[in-house]
C-alpha cells in the first residue's frame, strides 16, 4: 500500500525546492550558508518521500532522521547572515568561527544517529547502536537549544549606530528564526521521543497518520515556507547593503577632501 504522507511530501517539497534556489542565487555568497542547506533539506525530503513510499522500507526512516540537520543548519546559516546585516561592526572571523562549532555539533550528532539508525535495521542489532541512536538525537537536542540562545541574544543586541534598510532587512531574518524555532524545537522533541521509546505508533515513516502529520510532517514545513518567504523578501538585500557601503565610502572620502 502507498504511504500517502510520503507521496505529498515528495511532491510539495519538489515544488518548494525551486523558490529555494531562487532565493539561493539572490542572496548570493553571504546567504550560501543558510540556503544551501535548505535545499538540502528540501532534497532529503524528496528522497525520503520516494523512498518511504514503500512502507516496508527501512532507509526511508533512516532519511527521515538524518534529515533533521540539514535543516539546523539552514536555521543556523539564515540567522548567521540576519545578524551579519542587523548588528554594526559584526567581527566577521568570530562569526564564522561560530557557524563552525555549530557545524561540528551537528555533523557529530547526525554520525551517530546515521550509523545507529542503520545498525538497528540489521538483522542482529545492538544495545549500543540504541544508545548511539539516543546519544545522536540528544546532541540534536542541544543543538536546537544552542539555536534558541544564540538567536534571543541575537535580538537583545543592541546597535551603536542609526537604524538603516539593511538592518531592517537583517532583523526580519532573524525574528523569522526566532517564530520557526518552535516548530523545528517540536520537529527535534518527536524524534527524540520516538527514538528513545521506539514505540510503533510513533514511528515517522509507519506510526500514526496524525501523529506523524502533527509533530512529524507540519513542523518542518511551517519553518521552511516561512524562510521562503523572508528568502524572498530580503532578497535585495545584498544590493542595499552594497548600495549603503558606496554611499558610506563615498560621504567618507568627501570629508577628507572636506567637500
């Protein structure tokens, strides 16, 4: 029997994957972090939708998983470049360094999720592939609340100087993250719960229809149409920037001329 859940998320997520890479080449280098990784995502969940289509397919819930991070990082690349165009003199090595470490967190979290998940679906499994499995989800865990500390202090920040278009432009990316983190947050809770009970009905390719809709399916598609949108809306970003740093360098050069 078809998954019916599974042939909607490969046909909606096909069609998301355009406006991402419209939104991609728009935001050009600076915003390559966050929407790369979107689309990404919206690639494994292509995947996993056909490959799920199969009830009895074991790699579909393996993707369904792995899938989690790709989409932590696209949060974590957009409010990267929020804050880069919201707070003046962002010191840019530091900011990267910090995208790093999150990098790190996430890749070590999805290894061990990756390599127990797999490992379970042997014929002989393990109890230390459970606990990789658990210990890969938990580090997720923390990763999404790392996202909530770094955001809210994000928007606490404060700026030493006039409110421009560009700062503007970055602090609608950044409170776009801050509403989408409850829904991803909600995303992270189900899979931690379902991998750590493994109970069937909360199975993400074979439990319930409404569980699986609710706290599986709806979470990760709310936060993706919402960066869309504020992908789409700030997509001149870089030229206002662009136009601001000129206008800048131009009145700076006029002064010391004393124009």
């Amino acid at each position: 029997m078809t998954n019916p859940l599974a042939t909607a998320e490969l046909a909606i997520y096909a069609v998301l994957a355009l406006p991402v890479l419209f939104v991609l080449v728009r935001h050009g280098l600076p915003g390559l972090p966050g929407w790369i990784y979107l689309f990404a995502f919206c690639t494994l969940r292509i995947v996993g939708g056909a490959l799920s289509m199969n009830p009895g397919s074991t790699s579909g819930n393996i993707i369904s998983n792995i899938g989690l991070s790709p989409l932590l990082l696209a949060v974590s690349g957009v409010l990267h470049e929020g804050r880069t165009y919201r707070i003046a003199h962002t010191k840019a090595q530091l900011e990267w360094i910090l995208v790093l470490f999150f990098h790190i967190i996430v890749v070590g979290g999805i290894a061990l999720l990756g390599v127990g998940s797999s490992a379970l679906q042997s014929a002989t499994p393990k109890s230390s592939d459970i606990q990789l499995v658990e210990a890969g989800i938990a580090i997720l865990t923390v990763s999404w609340v790392i996202l909530c500390v770094w955001t809210t202090l994000s928007i606490l920040m404060r700026n030493d100087v006039p409110p421009s278009e560009t700062q503007r432009l970055g602090t609608k990316m950044v409170f776009c993250v801050l509403f989408a983190l409850p829904f991803i947050g909600i995303r992270v809770l189900y899979s931690l719960v379902a991998l750590c009970t493994r109970k069937s009905y909360l199975n993400p390719v074979t439990g319930s229809i409404t569980i699986r809709v609710l706290l599986g399916f709806l979470p990760e598609l709310i936060p993706t149409i919402m960066f869309i949108a504020v992908g789409i809306a700030t997509q001149n970003i870089r030229k206002v920037s662009g136009e601001k740093r000129d206008n800048g360098e131009f009145r700076q050069s006029s002064e010391e001329i004393g124009v």
